[in-house]
C-alpha cells in the first residue's frame, strides 16, 4: 500500500476531485505541514562539510544552539538565494514493538523558494545516527555512516520533492525508548532550514468514536454529543487535545476553563474561518482503555441552522494552542476524561471524525428580474436578482446543490456583455460565454445567509425585429441542473427578464419567453420524488410556447429536453480547493 493511500485510509475528510487535486499536486504530504522546533538553516554547499583548519591547525568554533536558533528565527537573506524549508507530516513518529508488517515513516517534503529562483544541486539528508541504535531504516538505497541521502538536484521556485524513510523498532528494545533524526540538505546556492523529527519504541495511538450523522436536528434545540477517547498504542498518552470545528450555524452550548475559543481555517471551511475550541484534557489515557467526557458537550442549533456539521480531533496533549484562541474562564466547569471500559477493537478507527447535522429547517430564496422599455437599437442593462428569506441561512461545506440562476435572454435580444460568474448554457456547461448565446449559467454559490441579496446584471442590445414585448425566464437551480429541494416556496422561484420594445417591428406581442420556461420553474420541483432538503438530479423541459420554434431558457436542446449537467465554475477551481462542492449523501471526515 502507498504512502499517500495508507494516511488518506486513516481519515475521513469530505473532499471533491477538485480540491483533492490541488492539495495534493506534487506533494506527498497529508495534512498541515509540520515542522520541528527549533529550526536551524543549513548554508550552502558546507551544510555537512568538516570546517578547514586554521593556521595553527585548529578549527573555527561552531555556533552554540542559541544561536542556531537565534539564526533559524531570523529572516533569511533573499541576496543569498533561495531559502529552503522543510515540512514532515509528523515530527513525532512511534514504532510498535514488536515490528509490524506497515512501517511507520519519516515522511519529508521541500517546496521551491518563489522568491528565490532554483535551488541548485540539492541534496537531502537524514541523520538516523540518533535513532540507529534501536531503530532500523530502510532509506532510498543505504544509509553509509548513518546518513540517508536522496540526491534531488534542482528545485525551481515552483518546484517539490518529496521523500521517506522507512524505520523500524529492533527486537527486545525496551517500549519507551527514543531519539532524535535530523532531515536536512545540502545546495550549491541556497540556504535549508532543517527540522528533527523524535522517534519513539512504542506508541500513543489515540481514536474517537464515531457518531451517526442526524438528519432531524430541531432549530433552536441542543445536541449532546456522546464523544469517547481510546489508546489503542502501548505507550500511555499524559493528556490529549480535543479539537471540535463547527458550521457557522451551530454555537457551543457549554463552555470550559480548560478550552480556548477562536477560528480555525480549515481546508473543509471553503476559504473561511470556523468557530473553534481547543481543550487541554490533562487525564492519563492508558493502553487498551476507553474513556467518556466527565460532561456531555452540547452544540445549540440555531434557528438558522441548515446543513451544519461538527468536527473533532484527538491528538497527544500538546504544548501550544493556537494564538488566535481566547483563553478560557476559570470560573467555569473542567472537562476531564473518566474511565468507560475497553478500548475498541482495532480496525475500523479514527483519531478525527465529522459529525453531520442536517436541521429540519428550509431556505426561501426569492427570485426577481428587471422590467425595462427601449428603442431598436438601444443597449440596456437588466439585473436579475436571488435573495435568502430564511429562516435557514444556505451554507453548502458538505452538500451539493450550489446555488445557481438560469438566465434566459429574452427574443429579439442580444447580450453584449455577460458577468464573470455567468457560462454558457448549453445542455454541457463546458463552453465559455457568447454574446448570442439564448441562456446562461451564474453561479452564486455559498454561504448564502439569510438577508443576503446576489445581483446579476447583464448588457443587452435590442434588435432590430423585437417584438413589442419580449421576455426570458430567470429562475434558481443547483450548477448540476437539480432543483434546490430546501426551498420549498415554489412561488418565487422564477422571475423574468420583460423588454418593452418602443416602435417595435413586428406586431407579435409578448413573445420569446413568455411563457418560456414555465414548466421547469416549477413542475421540475417535483422530479425525482425524494424528500427532504436532497437536491435531485432532474430533466429540464424545453420551454412551451415560444414563437417561432422558442429561443427561450432551453430552445437549442430539442423538444426532448436536455439532461441535468454536472458543470463546475472556474470560480469554484480557482479558490484552490478551499470550497469544494461535496456529495450531497455526507462524506463524513475530519476536521481542520
């Protein structure tokens, strides 16, 4: 089994294609980078080179550990060249004793400088002489004098390697015992900022449980949340930091003096800070025993609550929090660990689990379209508008169904200038905007709280034959072609685009969409017969009515109608897998 397959098969995060890709392009790393401290930068070329002699035959004194670290701290000098650093997935590793068939990894990856050019002649290096003595290593090719060392040659600016060495614990060695590797680098032009990485005989291994997800949670209810701890490693854990991220739409209902309260950008968060806490849980968690919350943590629901999730993490107790987090009350209750029998068996566990909480709520968004008069010839500007009336406010992290308008251009009419967010619709999605296009996609995505109003304006030129009055359905939709099924109020799910042409040429009347796109603004709500807030995939019926053959919502797909589509905004793409459009049955995960 692979690296990248064996890490990926210890989580549960929810990802899309889209996001998996980017954050995994070119890196053999999982999860936030980690890096040992302190760090100590490597100069080039005599990263690992003996010092020449001075004249009377000794050699220059080396720099104390202060001031390595007072040099790691500092910012590197860009006129030097690149600077190099290094990331490890864990900078603390356990082996099991006695060895097991999955080797546990010193799993390393360097990033190219992008301010720096390309590093030159790159070296890397692992000192396993600390760790030799009970541990075996299974490097690249050998490791001579306790030295691993994987030539990379030149790192561009853009550029990654990565690598890892296998280890091992020696049969007998005593559970407990430990020691240090250090990964670094040599390079004929830049600087290396090393890390260490601690190896241990045996290991914590600490696991949640899981909890189904809850599709029937009550606005303005409380939910426990029944979490449990179990070792199932052989060393004991002194603490263990519990983490819990949520949705914006649920609170915590109780609060710690032993948790700090901040936000977490986690990669699950689609580009933006969540609510977090972070508690300090100083009880011994032992090999092979599971242990319960001393008090039950709630999450309140909010009244605006809609598709919400909870995450939570257990690691090793841990010396820091993050910065950002306000300190707790010591007036308040402790959050303690109390013994609740055996650990679980081993196989299916999880040290991070994403609990989803879909709220038995619904999100009315109102759809409105501009009503102007014009000349032949004129060019005017038509806004077509979505708004959340709540009560739930749409915030689409772990279900599909982004929010879209279909935009009809009404007959007779031709839009010379299309918003960014808008592609054409085509029965494909696949192809960029074109002025003469009759429909168009805009997406508008989440979150999409309730009081928010997206406006999208379009450009259009009336022609020369428009008739008298011409218009074009504008009507909400997820960018996979189904129908929101959380807006339950059909009534103002489509609007129009209405064009009153002054001196118009023809004496058709209101035509091209006027009835156009009447049967998918509201008999589409009800295909595929699910219940519940699950978007369904669904045909879009061409448009009835529309003179001359209809160049309304839908009139190049034929009178069959075209299938739903599964098309992705560039918007979507270009926010680097930050928000991701995830299945709308939950993947469950992990949080950040």
């Amino acid at each position: 089994m692979s690296l990248l397959s064996r890490r990926l098969s210890q989580r549960r995060w929810p990802a899309a294609p889209a996001a998996v890709a980017v954050v995994l392009l070119g890196a053999v790393l999982v999860g936030a980078p980690a890096q040992a401290d302190p760090a100590r930068p490597s100069q080039p070329a005599q990263a690992d080179s003996p010092q020449p002699a001075q004249a009377d035959g000794s050699r220059p004194a080396q720099a104390s550990d202060g001031q390595d670290a007072k040099a790691a701290g500092s910012k590197p000098d860009k006129a030097a060249g690149p600077v190099l650093k290094f990331h490890v997935v864990k900078n603390e590793v356990g082996l099991p004793q006695p060895a097991e068939s999955d080797p546990p990894l010193i799993n390393w990856g360097v990033p190219g400088d992008p301010d720096g050019g390309t590093a030159k002649d790159v070296v890397v290096k692992i000192d396993v002489s600390g760790i030799s003595a009970f541990a075996e290593v299974r490097g690249p090719d050998s490791c001579p004098d306790d030295v691993c060392a994987w030539p990379v040659t030149d790192i561009a600016p853009d550029g990654y390697a990565g690598g890892l060495l296998e280890m091992s614990a020696k049969p007998g060695v005593a559970l407990g015992t430990t020691g240090t590797a250090r990964v670094y680098a040599t390079s004929t032009n830049a600087t290396v900022v090393d890390t260490t990485v601690k190896v241990t005989v045996g290991a914590v291994a600490l696991v949640v449980s899981r909890l189904a997800d809850t599709e029937t949670a009550e606005p303005g209810s409380t939910l426990d949340a029944p979490i449990t701890v179990a070792n199932t490693g052989s060393l004991t854990a002194q603490g263990v930091e519990l983490r819990f991220g949520t949705s914006h739409e649920l609170g915590f209902a109780q609060r710690f003096s032993n948790c700090v309260y901040g936000t977490t950008d986690p990669p699950s968060g689609g580009g933006r800070p969540l609510p977090e806490a972070v508690c300090r849980i100083s009880t011994p968690v032992e090999p092979g025993k599971r242990y319960r919350l001393s008090t039950p943590v709630g999450f309140d629901v909010k009244e605006t609550a809609l598709f919400e999730f909870v995450d939570f993490e257990v690691t090793p107790l841990a010396a820091t929090v993050p910065t950002g987090a306000k300190s707790g009350n010591g007036s308040r209750p402790v959050l303690a660990l109390v013994p609740d029998g055996s650990a679980p068996p081993s196989g299916n566990l999880t040290d991070r689990w994403r609990w989803i909480v879909n709220a038995v709520n619904t999100a009315d968004l109102d759809v409105t379209g501009d009503t102007v008069t014009a000349d032949p010839g004129d060019t005017v500007t038509l806004a077509a508008k979505i708004r959340n009336d709540g009560p739930g406010s749409v915030d689409l992290i772990t279900t599909d169904g982004q929010i879209s308008l279909l935009v009809d251009i009404p007959k007779g009419t031709t839009a010379v200038k299309v918003p960014e967010r808008c592609r054409l619709w085509n029965g494909d999605g696949t192809t960029e905007p074109d002025p003469d296009a009759p429909a168009y996609l805009c997406w508008i995505g989440s979150p999409f709280p309730v009081g928010k109003v997206a406006t999208v304006p379009f450009v259009l030129k009336v022609g020369a034959d428009a008739p008298a009055t011409t218009r074009g359905v504008v009507r909400h939709m997820s960018e996979w072609g189904a129908e929101l099924e959380f807006d339950t109020n059909k009534a103002n799910n489509k609007a129009f685009f209405t064009v009153h042409v002054t001196d118009a040429a023809g004496t058709g009347g209101a035509t091209g969409g006027s009835t156009g796109g009447a049967t998918g603004g509201s008999a589409g709500g009800s295909a595929g017969g699910s219940g519940g807030n699950q978007p369904q995939t669904q045909t879009i019926a061409q448009p009835n009515g529309t003179a001359g053959g209809g160049t309304g919502a839908l009139a190049q797909t034929g009178s069959g109608g075209t299938p739903a589509i599964a098309w992705a905004s560039a918007t979507v793409l270009a926010a680097g897998g930050a928000l991701v459009v995830v299945a709308r049955r939950r993947r469950t995960g992990a949080v950040a």
